[in-house]
C-alpha cells in the first residue's frame, strides 16, 4: 500500500485566512527596547589633576586629568580663563578645546599670571558634568639684567635686574 500511495501525484494547496496574509507587525517598540539597550550613558565626570612641578613655561602649560570609570569617551573639552582680582571677574573670557587625550598643552599665555582649568567628557550620548575647576601658574618671565649697574671687586659682585612680570615673583635664582 505504501508504495502505491508514493506513486499517487498529491497536489497540495495551502490556504490561509484573509486577514493573515494582510496583517502588518509593528515592531516600534521592539525596537525602542533595542536602541534602550544598546545605549551608552554619558560619562561620569573627569578629575583635573592640580599643577605638577615643571609644566610650565613663562607663555605655556601642560594641564593633565583622569577619568576614573570605565565610560566610553570620544573627546574631552577643556575650557579655561584668566583668573582675574577684579570684580568682574565672571566676565573674563572662556576659551574651550577639543582634547582627544587627557593632557594639553595650552600656549600663547601671560608670564606669572593664573588661569583656571575645568574639563568634560563627550560621547555620543552626551557631555559629563564638569570637573572641579583647577589654578594652574606661568613660569615668571626671566628677569632683565642691568649690565651698567654691574659691580665687582675681586671677593664680591653687585647683580641688579628688574622683572618684567606684573605680579610678583616670589624669588629669583642666581647662578653664577
């Protein structure tokens, strides 16, 4: 019986309901629930290291900081100004970087004069808050000597200079 049942041509027709064949799956929140998923938080915010000895010159400074999670960030943005005694002081101008590393050296700055750091983290969901805000120093200027009020004697010599900075300079080192 078998064998004369598989020589037997079965023809086969499925049908399905009308409605099935037009159903339209809306699949929206699937994928709200994946996007949800698959998002990265913004970063927590960076920890701007003070001052370290030797990263400054008289116009420049190396500002370094950290970010002690394990967010994902594409950049930094280091923002800073002068830091000022007057009154107005909010009012200084803000200039802002786009930092790939956790370190820069900014230039083109005063001598002896303080400047104030804050740093953010970005990635592609947002901007961390910032860190607390750092003063970092200039190197003084070197001080100009006055070559016609030079002095010596065979035991001693008279050096006299005068500084080019506006704000005072806590010592000076002379080398002879």
């Amino acid at each position: 019986r078998l064998e004369k049942f598989l020589k037997k041509e079965v023809d086969l027709k499925l049908s399905t309901l009308p409605d099935f064949e037009e159903r339209v799956i809306d699949v929206s929140e699937v994928e709200q629930l994946m996007n949800s998923i698959n998002a990265i938080p913004a970063p927590c915010a960076p920890v701007i290291n003070p001052q370290a000895p030797n990263a400054a010159t008289g116009t420049s400074l190396r500002v370094c900081w950290g970010l002690f999670s394990d967010d994902t960030v594409e950049c930094y943005q280091l923002c800073y100004k002068l830091v000022s005694n007057e009154r107005h002081s909010d009012e200084q101008a803000e200039h802002t970087l786009k930092v790939k590393e956790t370190y820069c050296t900014i230039t083109d700055l005063l001598p002896n004069t303080q400047y104030e750091f804050w740093v953010s983290a970005l990635n592609a969901s947002g901007i961390s808050p910032p860190s607390e805000r750092a003063v970092y120093v200039t190197a003084p200027s070197p001080p100009t000597i006055k070559n016609k009020k030079i002095q010596s004697c065979e035991n001693a010599a008279l050096v006299c200079w005068e500084s080019r900075d506006i704000n005072p300079v806590d010592s000076y080192t002379v080398e002879l």
